[in-house]
C-alpha cells in the first residue's frame, strides 16, 4: 500500500483501477477530464483507454464491453451525458454482464458549461442507480461499490461527483500493483441482448420491481450515515455533507443525514432517520431531490414533520452552496448566529472580476477578426459553439451571436438562412467538436441546399479542457501514433462546394478566403488552420517603435491582452506576447513589428 495525493478525478481514477476496470472511454468535458489522463498514467496491464469521438460513441463502445463481462468505465460532464442518453436509455433496460459505472461530473455554478442539469434527475428518468460521493476519498472508495452493485442489480450505474470533488485534493491510499480482473467473454444470446419492444417491455417490469429492492439495499450501505439526535433533522448529499457537517460539529442535537445513494431513494434508512423528528432541512446543489423525496415519504406515511428546502425558499434554487452559505442556511433553521473564524474582513476589497478572455496570440482572435472585417457592412449572422472560440463574443471582436450546445453552430445558421435569405450565415466550429458533434449538421445543410460558411478554426487539440488529442491530431490515448483523419478530405467527401485552407495570422489572405466563399452560393468551408499558442509558442516578440501615432486601433480592434497601455502610451506586456503578429497587420504607420513574422 502506498498513498498518492491526487485530485479528486485522479481518485476516481485510481478507485476504478483498484475496481479492476478493463476499458476506459470518454469525451473530455470541465470538471471530469482528468479522470481517463490519470487512468492512462497509472494503469497496468491490459487496460483499454481512449477518447472516443464523443459522448455517445464512449458509452457504446463501453456498452459491448460490459456485455462481455469486462468491467468498463465511461466519463463525461453532465451535458455530455444528454449527448450519451441515447444508449443509455435503451441500456437500462438490456442492462449489462460485467460492471458498468458512468462518470457524469456535475457543474454547480455554472463554472464551465452551459447549463447546472442534476445527474441524479437522469437517474431516475433512467431507472438506475446513482451515487454522490462528498470528498475524494469517498469517491475513491464509492467508485469501487459502484461497480460491484452494477454487477449484482446487472445494470448501468450513474456517479454524480461535482466540480468540487473533482478539483479538490487528499491524500489515497492505494494497492500499488492493480490489475484488470478477468472475464468470461460474450455470450450470444439475441433474447437478451437485442432491444425488441416485447424485451423493453417485460424488462420494464423488472426494472419498476426491481429498484425498490436496490433502494431497501442502499438503506443498509455504510455510507448512508446519520449522526446525532433532535428533533430536527439536516438531510444532504455531495460536496454539501461536508459543509454541514463542519457547521453542525458543535451541534449534536441535531440529526445529520447523509444521502450518498440519492437514487432509488433508501426509504427505509430515510424513515430511521425521520423518528423523532419535527423539523427537517434539506441541503443539496441544483434540484430539489432530497426534499422531494422526503416529502413523498412524509406523505405516504402520514409524517406530521415539517420540510425545508429549495421548494419552500430555504434554500436557493440556483448555483452552488460553500461554506459560508451553508453556514446562513443552517443558522436560519436552528436560530443560532452564523460562525465566523474571528477575523473581521467587513473592509476587505470585493474580488477582481476575471472575465475569461482568448490567449495571447491565440489564431482564433484572428479569424473571428478575419471575418468581420470581410463581412464589413452587410448582414451576418455569427452562429458559435462550444469551447475556446466561444469567447470570441467578447468586445472588440463581438462575433458570436449565438452559442446552444456542441455542434449547434452549423445547424443554427441554416435556420437564419432559411428565415432570413438575404443574410450571410456563418458558423464557427473547432476541429475537436467538429469531429465529436458538427458533421451531421454540414450533412444536413448539403442536403437541404443551405447557404452558408463553414469556419473551422483548426488549433490541433482540444484547448478548452487541457489539450486532449482528436481524430485529428495523429495521437490517441494508447500512446500510439495513427493516421489523421483529415477534415478537408471528409468535407470533400460530404460534397462541400468549395474548401479554402488559410493560416489565420495571414490577415489579407484570410480576408480573401472569407469574400470569396461569401461571393459564392451553396455550402463553403474555410478551415483557419494554425496551432494552439498553449502548445506552439514562437520564440520572439513583437514591439512598438517610436513611429507609433497613439491611435490605439490595434487595441481597439483585437482586444489582445498583451496590448496595453502604459502612461496612456501603447506598449507590448513581453510576459504575454507570442509573437503572432496579427497587431503588426492592423497598425496603419506599421510601428508594430518583429523578425518573428513575415
């Protein structure tokens, strides 16, 4: 044994190698990305890994795994889990041979992702069980019992970390030499395996009389824990068992009732806890759940007990809970004063607000600026989609008019079209989600005879998330070195009217790409090709030299972070700047410059 201070995604990780998981896939998504990184660090022996395409391709590709009897692992964010809820639905009512755990990592916030969806409702919309880990070390022992109760209920599970648990940190105490464990191999049996509806059917069935077994099951596991006494009760779950658990430690006449299996609900452990009781308060992240389910069973059981929560205003509806609200939260509901740590901070400043902005020299702030000034005067519309190039709505460059889900982009922009024909429709997509989710919606505009462009802005990785390898890059997670697949091949393929590659930093032939495909009807691509800065960083500088007239249209016009003012004059901050060149290009007296850029 040995112990590894790791995150809490690198103690998922380690949780499902001490499992004995035999295949690992995923799509990379903030805040669960780092969970398949740490598996492909520390696995041993015959270990599949990779990242799929997207979402939906991991969950079926691990799907056949667990048919075999082979222990598999899927992780996603919670977005990601609508674009895998396809297979899934169907999964849960096949079911599956060997343990199948699927990682949804919940974003409470938002912090990073477009909506604060609860994976424990996809649960029960699923009928599957789900487990909510509240520290890292739970995590990675929970992770662990996932898989086992997958194999004994023969069903999918859900695990419900959230951004806290994923990005925290402790110390794990792990077995040093983890193996796969072995399988038996799959059994062809078609009465089991194909979905027909006579078989949704009959499992339906079986899954309604068998979850509430699961849920007198998870009424005895160890960790469903209630401590203390009272008359009131403090029912929660997650990151936020651990808030109250800290408020409450001077309060042992106070119940406090730990949900760490939300679905199906352990009723008979709920009631327990519930003896004695007037006044319960239910402290959770995002959706009522808790308190709708103790609500449920104060009804059927005819429980003359009072319960707080999100519903009745106790506790806020949105974003997520921290220590300090937690400590409002309780102190309202047991008419105690909130807890402080005794240092007065009443005059303490407000925190900086941080807006996230693109790189320095990031080729994505020139193509958005390639664009617009093209499009000039005429009507467009700017469609964007998920990742780094969302922050391309930011002013100066204010050129994302819409933003829905991953792929979206392309799709949206033929519905301007179709409303609005007179307007130019573009779409803006990377290579990374052009592969996961954007090819369908080209296909669709082909097909249907839209106008429109096409922008891939082709940085070669997955930036936002931490720089995953793609289709496209040559590279998977297995370490092995494979042909990329090309876009522009698979836009000739699809029948695009016309293609253009262009190097982004080269302002004027970028220009000419976008008013040549805009001068032209059908479906047009052009792909701006040039690397992420955060993996190809030039050597040299650009500097302002003395001819420099003050106008300050290149700050005006990019919104660079490495362009600043200081003493009202335009300078370069040297610690920032890659060196791209794109200022240079914009100065009208050419007082920007460096041999970096020709």
């Amino acid at each position: 044994m040995k112990k590894e201070y790791v995150m809490g995604n690198g103690a998922i990780a380690l949780g499902a190698l001490a499992a004995g998981v035999n295949l690992v896939s995923g799509y990379p998504g903030t805040p669960s990305s780092e969970i398949i990184e740490t598996i492909r660090k520390y696995k041993q022996g015959d270990i599949h890994v990779e990242w799929s395409v997207n979402e939906k391709a991991a969950m079926e590709v691990a799907a056949s795994a667990s048919y075999t009897g082979a222990r598999t692992l899927v992780t996603m964010k919670q977005v990601g889990l609508n674009v895998a809820s396809d297979p899934l639905m169907s999964l849960a009512y096949v079911g599956v041979k060997g343990g199948m755990v699927i990682v949804s990592a919940d974003d409470p916030g938002p912090i990073s992702s477009q909506t604060e969806q609860d994976t424990r409702i996809f649960a029960s919309f699923c009928r599957i069980p789900v487990f909510d880990p509240s520290s890292p070390e739970e995590a990675f022992s929970m992770i662990q019992d996932a898989f086992d109760y997958s194999e004994k209920y023969k069903t999918p599970v859900l695990f419900r970390p959230t951004t806290r648990i994923c990005h925290a940190y402790a110390s794990i105490e792990i077995t040093e030499n983890t193996s796969p464990r072995q399988y038996e191999g799959f059994v062809k049996d078609s009465k089991k395996w194909v979905i027909f509806p006579r078989l949704s059917f009959l499992n339906h069935a079986m899954i309604e009389k068998r979850n509430p077994e699961i849920g007198n099951d998870f009424s005895t596991y160890e960790k469903n824990i209630m401590t203390g006494t009272g008359k009131k009760a403090v029912f929660t779950g997650g990151i936020s068992y651990s808030y109250v658990k800290e408020y409450l430690k001077d309060y042992p006449d106070v119940k406090l009732c730990k949900i760490s299996t939300p679905y199906p609900f352990p009723e008979q452990f709920a009631l327990k806890c519930l003896q004695g009781v007037d006044e319960v308060l239910c402290v959770e992240e995002l959706s009522p759940f808790l308190e709708s389910e103790l609500l449920k069973i104060a009804g059927s059981h005819n429980l003359p007990i009072k319960i707080y929560g999100k519903i009745t205003g106790h506790v806020p509806t949105s974003g997520e809970n921290s220590a300090d609200s937690v400590a409002g939260i309780l102190s309202n509901f047991l008419g105690t004063f909130p807890k402080n740590s005794g240092i007065d901070c009443s005059d303490a400043p407000a925190c900086p607000m941080r807006p996230p902005v693109l790189c320095a020299g990031c080729p994505h702030r020139a193509s958005f600026y390639a664009v617009k000034k093209a499009m000039e005067g005429q009507k467009s519309y700017f469609c964007g989609d998920i990742g780094c190039y969302t922050l391309g709505n930011a002013m100066p460059l204010d050129m994302v008019d819409t933003c829905l889900c991953m792929g979206a982009g392309i799709t949206m922009a033929q519905g301007f079209h179709w409303t609005d024909p007179d307007s130019t429709c573009f779409a803006f997509v990377g290579d990374s989600t052009f592969f996961a989710s954007g090819m369908t919606g080209v296909v669709n505009a082909i097909y249907n005879e839209a106008d429109m462009i096409l922008c891939v802005l082709d940085n070669s990785t997955t930036a936002m998330t931490g720089h995953q390898p793609h289709p496209g890059t040559g590279t998977n997670m297995m370490g092995h070195i494979v042909d990329k697949v090309s876009i522009e091949k698979i836009l000739q393929g699809m029948g695009v009217a016309k293609i253009v590659t262009v190097d982004p930093l080269h302002l004027e032939a970028s220009i000419q790409a976008v008013k040549e495909c805009a001068a032209s009807k059908g479906v047009k691509a052009i792909i701006f090709k040039s690397p992420c800065i955060a993996i190809s960083k030039p050597e040299k500088k650009m500097q302002v030299s003395d001819a420099c007239i003050q106008c300050k249209k290149c700050i005006r016009e990019i919104g660079c972070p490495a362009l600043i003012t200081v003493d009202g004059k335009v300078c370069i901050d040297k610690g920032l700047c890659t060196g791209c060149g794109l200022c240079s290009q914009i100065c009208p007296v050419n007082a920007i410059g460096g041999d970096c850029y020709e």
